[in-house]
C-alpha cells in the first residue's frame, strides 16, 4: 500500500487502474445521467445550443447524458487517458463524433489552448469529481481555471459530499476523526481533515467531504457567485442503482460574475 502522501498522480493511477476503467466504462454504457442531474441540467442549461465544458469526464456518463439530451457542442475532458479513450470510443459508437475530448488536467487547464479563451457558455463537474483533486488550494486552482475558460454569465454545475447532512453514524465517525486529528493520529497519507482514502472492487479512491462552509468559501476565493445548492434527495428520487453507485451527495450551482445572466429560481 502506498504509504506516502496522496497526489494528484496518485489520484490519477487509480482511475488508470483496470476495475477502475471497468466500474465507470459500465456507468456510461448502462447507468447514464442521475434524474437529478437532468433536471438541474435542463434547468440551469436550458439552451441545448450552449457550448458546455464537461471536467473530469472519465468514461463519458455524463457527457453522452448532456449528448442524449439534445447538447451538440461539448467538449469534455478528464486527466485519467484510459478513460478518456472508453469515452471516445462510446461517442463513436453512438454517433457522436462531433464531442471534442481533451486529455488535461482540471488544475492547470493552461496547458490546453482547446480550454483556453472564455468562449464557453457552462461548464459540469459530476460525481464529486472537484473533491477528488487532494488539497484545498488545488481545488480552487481548478475552480479558477475553469471560470477563466467561460465567460461572463456562465453557470457551473457540480456535485460534492456534505460530511453535516449525514445520519448519526456517520456524525460520530467524524467526531472520532477529529479527535485523531487533534492527536495527530490521523491516516499520514491525508492533508486535510474531511480526506478519506478507501479500496473497494471499483478500486482505489480518494475523496475529500467538505462542509457547507468550505465548498461556499472556495467558491468565493475562485471568484464564483454562489446561485444554488441542495442535497440530492431534494431534488429527485433516483432509482436504486443510481445509490449503488453513489451515496448521498450536494449538488451546487455557481455563475462566473460579469454581465450574469439571473440564476434560474431553485
């Protein structure tokens, strides 16, 4: 076991990994867009001729989701190769050339001139993919970047944990884990508390849970102006595979300040 800190590379081996590739290439094929994720869609992208940035896109569930709805103009990338290349070769399959698929990094979208220039109309982050990025300062760092790549007005559409909208067993494990923390007795290979780093058949994952607080406060340091946010549950009742394959989970929606468009009523 890898017993050193955990890194963005660390993060990226792992969805490299085989049973990796293998859980999210079956995601796309089978499970396709949550109900939530396409009710918030449609309601914060209501334009199908928006030019709609996807971060972290693995193996394309959400892209082709965006695709089957009626988006045309995508662009999609994901810093993992192997998943990028199942997304390729789905979009192929169902006719979809036209999505642009980019390998590059959410922290340092520099890199990309196909990313570059703030022409885009929205961007969507799915699966808590933002708090699978190790550190705070690199989360913000990708938030920045992915602002600079809209323009004026433009909606982002995520999702995270909240460590606070959890049942009782779940509030004491995290009290637990802060006493670890104020003795230093914490897992080494985390940073930050709210890290966790766990092994199941999909794989190795990390995943940072944030607060309420940490996820507004990082919008605000990106220059982001917070429009939305509510737990999955308050937006649709999904299906049981949908909870299979994710636990509970906040969804947020933020604008890039300039000549904003009004939020859409929540």
């Amino acid at each position: 076991m890898n017993q050193g800190r955990i890194t963005g590379e660390v993060v990226r081996t792992d969805f490299n990994a085989p049973q990796a590739v293998l859980h999210y290439t079956r995601a796309a094929h089978f499970l396709g867009l949550w109900e939530s994720e396409r009710i918030l869609m449609e309601r914060f992208f209501p334009d199908r001729s928006l030019h709609l940035l996807e971060a972290g896109c693995g193996a394309g569930r959400a892209t082709l989701g965006l695709w089957h709805l009626g988006f045309t103009r995508i662009t999609a990338f994901d810093f993992a190769g192997e998943l990028l290349e199942q997304a390729r070769a789905l979009a192929r399959a169902l006719g979809a050339g036209q999505i642009e698929f980019v390998e590059a990094d959410a922290c340092d979208l520099s890199r990309s001139l196909a990313l570059a220039g703030g022409n885009f109309d929205g961007v969507v982050f799915t699966f808590n993919g933002l708090m699978q990025i190790p550190g705070r300062s690199n989360r913000e760092r990708a938030l920045r970047g992915l602002r600079s790549a809209c323009r004026p007005g433009a909606t982002i559409l995520f999702t995270t944990h909240d460590r606070e909208a959890t049942g009782p067993e779940e509030h004491q494990a995290w009290a637990a884990e802060a006493v670890r923390w104020s003795r230093g007795e914490q897992d080494r290979r985390l940073a930050e508390f709210g890290d966790r780093y766990f092994s199941d058949p999909s794989g190795s994952t990390f995943m940072h849970l944030p607060d309420r607080a940490e996820v507004l406060g990082s919008l605000a340091a990106a220059g982001w102006e917070h429009a939305f946010d509510a737990l999955r549950r308050e937006v649709a009742a999904e299906s049981q595979a949908v909870r299979d394959f994710s636990d509970e989970c906040r969804f947020w929606a933020a604008v890039n300040p300039g000549t904003c468009q009004s939020a859409p009523d929540a």
